[in-house]
C-alpha cells in the first residue's frame, strides 16, 4: 500500500467517473488516512457517499456510515475537512452527519471549515424541486428532491444566499423573506412555515459561525506549506450539467472544472486526478443508458452489487461496461488513473461483455453525443469476455486473481487508454487490492 501513495503527489482529486455512485467513498476513506485535508468542492446532499469499516471496539461487527456533505476524511482524527464554495449546504443535513460522528466517538470539534462563498438550500429549495418534478410529468429528471437544483438556480440568477449572509442575521431573513415572496409568486401561494426554518436558522448560526472561514484562501495557504489536500468529487461526470446526458445531469459541474471552481485551488495544483469507475454501469433515475440490462443478469447485478440509492433507496439501472463513457470521462477530466471498484460483483458470470463504440444510422460515432435522441437511438457494438467462477473477495495482490479477471481489467485499461491503478473487492476498507 506504500508504494501506492507514494507516486501520488501533494494535491489529488478523486472523481465519479460514470453516472454516479462508483463507489467513491471507499477509496477517499482510505486516501483520507494520508491527507492533511479533504474537500468536498461542488454538489450537495443529493450525494451519498458510503463507507464501512471494522467496528474497532469489535472487529467482528461492521461500521457503516453515509456522507452526503461532510468529507469522508472525517472519520480520520487528524483530517481537517473543508466544504467548498462550489457546494450547496442544507445546514440541518449536515447537523444531523456531525451529530451521527460524534454519538460514534469520531472528534469533529475544529476540523470542519465551510466556505463563507457557498451557498445555502432551504426548506422551499426542496419544496419547490418536488413541485418541479411534479410539472414535469413523464419529463421528470428523476431528482432526489434534496432541493439542489433550485439552490443552483438561485446561484445563478444572482439571488442566492451564501454562508456569510447568515453571519447577519437581520439582513439575512430579510433577504430570505425576499426570495421566499418571489418563489410564492411563480409557483403559487404554497403554504410553508418559514418562522419556523429562521427559528431553527437563528439558533442553528451560534453553531456554525466558528466554522465559516475563506477556504480558498486556507486552502491555497495549506498548499504553500505543502500540506497534502484531497479533493473528493460528488456524482459523476456524466451527470455534470455542461458535459453529461443532459436534461438528466445534476445541477453542477461534477467534472474536474468543478473542483477548481468549486475550492479556488488552480489547475497547477492539482498533481493526480483518480477516476472511479464500477467494472459494470449504473445510473438513478432517468435518462439514456446505452448498456442497460433490461432483464433478470440485470437484476442479478443489481442484489450482488447492492445496488441502491444511499441517499434515495432507489433501485439502480444496471448494465455492461460501457467504455465508450468511460473513454470520454479520461478525456473530459484528464485522468491520471483509474480505481476499478466492484470486480468482485462480476464473479461467477460466464460470459462479460463490454460495450467498445456508438454506430448511429450506420456510422461509427467519434465521441459521446450531445444530443440524447442520437444517444438513445445509438447501437451499442459490444466485445464478450470469458468470465470466472471464483470468490475474489480475499485477494489483495493482483496477481492473485483468475487469469480471465486479470485479462478484463487489463481490456479496460487498454480501450479506455488510462490505467488502472486499484480495485475494489469488496465493500470494507481492507477489500481493495493496489495493483
């Protein structure tokens, strides 16, 4: 594992390189141990990242804990964790994680530091998506209704509300009254109880006030002293809103754009950027999905991979390897490296295939299309791998595994012209090999 971290420079992001949930957290938690600092740059508490552990009280029982704002570097004592300006922060969330962490022992007190630049989602953030959803009919986006889009929006339009404003709190609720009386007009008089959300908001600012600071300037003085600082991406690149499979994309940049834009971190600074990609895909909610497996191998995948929501519960759509995605995610984000993460997923399947190219009314297709008609009327042109029937889950060398693992790794690597340089075998800690 030394070897690993060795080649890995100062400043590293790790980024969700299909349409989500890749099982980033895993690989962030164990890089965690080895940072000075982790940040989250952009998203919110529409992603879930998971992570377990040996309970170290009882080695014998397994931990399991659900980031969907807090760093994952949180459990390491000696992290310090940084939400970024690019993030968009439901306060009452991110009360609940700190709470969570401290009933399980984990000391956060001085160690998270929110950027006064990010921007705040409220109650009728999350009223306002579902009533959007709702408007959308069978053109739903198929959010998790956490309120991201209509916080993003509000960003946008240059009417939000950013961290700092709380520090004020008379001009503060003036400025959310303002905003609240402008959603009322466009939807309709809905009934909500804001005197209740800026009661909780009064009482919730003593809380975080010591733990809003300027992070792009704490950052960028960290990395003058060469502190070690991760970067830890939320969804994935093609649910990124300029790059993804829009409509049907989260409402930020989850490629690597946002994580400079989303810390104030320059590109120069960024030494390794490690891409997650499941050794099958998957994708929540709507939205083109050229490899979905429509059938029982789909549904197969989906229970051996435990493939549901962490943030919703909602069953994910599974399928092959899709390494046209996965080609296009290496060139949009400038991977480095790879973290293959599930492998052991695919155990016990004879034959696997992996999808290698687009054709569109006869025609090869040179890159990822914009246009989601040309996407979903696309054929998949697939190569079929032999698969292996055994348990790979304790194996933590890579020459360990079955030949015909091996030579499936060893096809992605090649198609998508990036290397892999870990792979998960499991969900704990200790279940990922370091090739």
């Amino acid at each position: 594992m030394t070897n690993f971290f060795d080649h890995l420079g100062n400043s590293v992001a790790v980024l969700g390189s299909q349409w989500g949930d890749e099982g980033k957290g895993k690989l962030i938690d164990i890089l965690s141990n080895e940072y000075d600092l982790v940040v989250r740059a952009a998203g919110g508490a529409n992603a879930g990242h998971t992570i377990y552990f040996k309970d170290p009280e009882n080695p014998e029982k397994t931990k399991k804990f659900i980031f969907h704002l807090t760093p994952s570097g949180m459990l390491h004592n000696n992290t310090k964790c940084v939400i970024g300006n690019g993030v968009v922060l439901d306060i009452p969330t991110l009360f609940e994680e700190l709470d969570f962490l401290k009933q399980n022992n984990i000391d956060t007190q001085g160690r998270l530091f929110i950027s006064d630049r990010a921007h705040l989602v409220f109650g009728y953030h999350k009223l306002i998506d579902k009533l959007q959803e709702k408007m959308k009919g069978e053109k739903k986006v198929g959010t998790t209704k956490r309120g991201i889009g209509p916080c993003y929006t509000d960003k946008f339009r240059r009417n939000g509300i950013r961290v700092h404003h709380i520090c004020n709190f008379e001009k503060f609720e003036k400025k959310y009254q303002e905003n609240l009386k402008m959603f009322k007009n466009m939807y309709g008089n809905f009934k909500y109880d804001e005197k209740e959300e800026l009661l909780y908001l009064k009482e919730a600012c003593k809380r975080i006030k010591p733990m809003i600071t300027d992070t792009a300037f704490l950052l960028n003085q960290e990395a003058k002293i060469n502190k070690k600082i991760l970067i830890e991406g939320a969804n994935g690149a093609l649910l990124d809103i300029d790059h993804g499979t829009y409509p049907y994309v989260t409402s930020s940049n989850s490629t690597i754009g946002g994580v400079v834009s989303g810390t104030g971190l320059s590109t120069n600074k960024i030494e390794n950027i490690i891409g997650i990609m499941k050794a099958y895909t998957t994708r929540v909610g709507k939205g083109p999905f050229p490899t979905e497996l429509n059938d029982n191998l789909g549904a197969k995948i989906r229970e051996a991979g435990g493939e549901y929501g962490a943030t919703t519960g909602r069953p994910r759509r599974c399928g092959w390897f899709d390494a046209v995605v996965g080609k296009y995610s290496v060139m949009i984000n400038g991977l480095t490296e790879i973290n293959l993460t599930k492998l052991d997923v695919l155990s016990g399947l004879e034959i696997l295939k992996i999808g290698i190219s687009y054709k569109y009314m006869n025609e090869y297709l040179h890159s990822f299309p914009a246009s989601l008609e040309t996407l979903e009327e696309s054929e998949v042109n697939y190569i079929e791998m032999p698969g292996w029937k055994e348990d790979i889950s304790k194996i933590r060398n890579y020459n360990d595994l079955p030949k015909n693992a091996k030579a499936y790794v060893e096809k992605i690597e090649e198609i998508v012209e990036c290397q892999i340089t870990s792979i998960g075998v499991g969900v704990e800690r200790e279940d990922i090999i370091f090739k």
